[in-house]
C-alpha cells in the first residue's frame, strides 16, 4: 500500500511541476510578444502552437536549479526577494512620501512613521545577512545578470535609461 502511495505522490509532483512549466512558460512568451521581452521568447512552435522556445529555455534554468540542495534554494528565493522587493520596497515608501506629500495628500496613512519602515527593513535586513555569504554572493550575481540583461535589452531598443531626448 505504501507504494502505491508512493507512486500516486510522484504522478502527482510531476503533473504540478508540468502545469507551473507550461503555466510559467507564457510570462516571457507575452512579455516578448508586446515587446518588452527578448524576442525569440515569441516563438511559436509551427505546427502546436505553443510557446516552445520559452518552454525550452525555463525547462533548462529549471534543472540547472535542481542541481541546487532544496536548502541552498530556497535560501536564494528568499535572499533575492528580500534584496529586490523587501528592502526595496521601505525605501520606496520613505521616497514617496518625502518626495509626493507635498504635491498632494497620499492616498494611504502609516501609523507611527517611519517606525514600521525602520523595523521592517532592519527585519528584512537581518533576514538577508543571516542567510551566509555565499546565499547573498549568489542572489547577488543572479541579480545583477538581471541587470545587466536589461540594460542590453533597453540600450538596443533605446528605451529608458538610454532613450532618446529631443
């Protein structure tokens, strides 16, 4: 009975991994479609209709990150997230409300601030540096190659930060 568990488990795992592949897929295939995106991620599979390069190229990142322990992946998910969004997103609150709530009322209050935002980002900051130095190097390189793909992509269509004045 136990096997059969098993099985039923596997089957499972690997149909929900199927469906995240081919949901997932669709993100750069639209993205590439409107423009915004590499343009070969547009590729439409000739006689299926399905988005094959896009598929392809996440299948290929997919097992590259399962060469990673589930430890040391998780940690990076965490580590980026708390790096790109986390941190980013206190710092974008202090801006916006030092730079729009001269210009006109803010459409949301935050009690007590800058409180919340001083403890949230020291939360998140400790969160990051007790992740180790490899996790931060690591999320760091990833981050950063996101960087500099879209700097390329932006600077050969000149579009912002190197767009055009005239």
């Amino acid at each position: 009975m136990r096997k059969v568990a098993d099985v039923l488990i596997l089957i499972a795992s690997f149909a929900s991994v199927f469906a995240i592949l081919l949901g997932f897929s669709r993100i750069p295939f639209a993205a590439a479609q409107q423009g915004e995106f590499f343009s070969i991620f547009a590729k439409v599979h000739p006689t299926k209709g399905f988005p094959h390069v896009s598929l392809v190229i996440l299948g290929v990142l997919s097992a590259f990150a399962c060469m990673l322990s589930l430890n040391t992946l998780i940690s990076l998910v965490i580590v980026i997230q708390a790096m790109v969004q986390f941190l980013a997103q206190c710092v974008a609150v202090v801006l916006l409300r030092r730079n729009r709530s001269q210009e006109n009322k803010l459409p949301f209050r935050m009690p007590l601030y800058p409180l919340p935002v001083a403890i949230a980002f020291l939360g998140w900051l400790l969160v990051l540096i007790s992740s180790g130095a490899r996790n931060i190097v690591l999320a760091l390189t990833a981050t950063l190659a996101g960087v500099a793909t879209f700097l390329y992509k932006s600077r050969q269509e000149q579009r912002w930060p190197f767009e055009l004045y005239e």
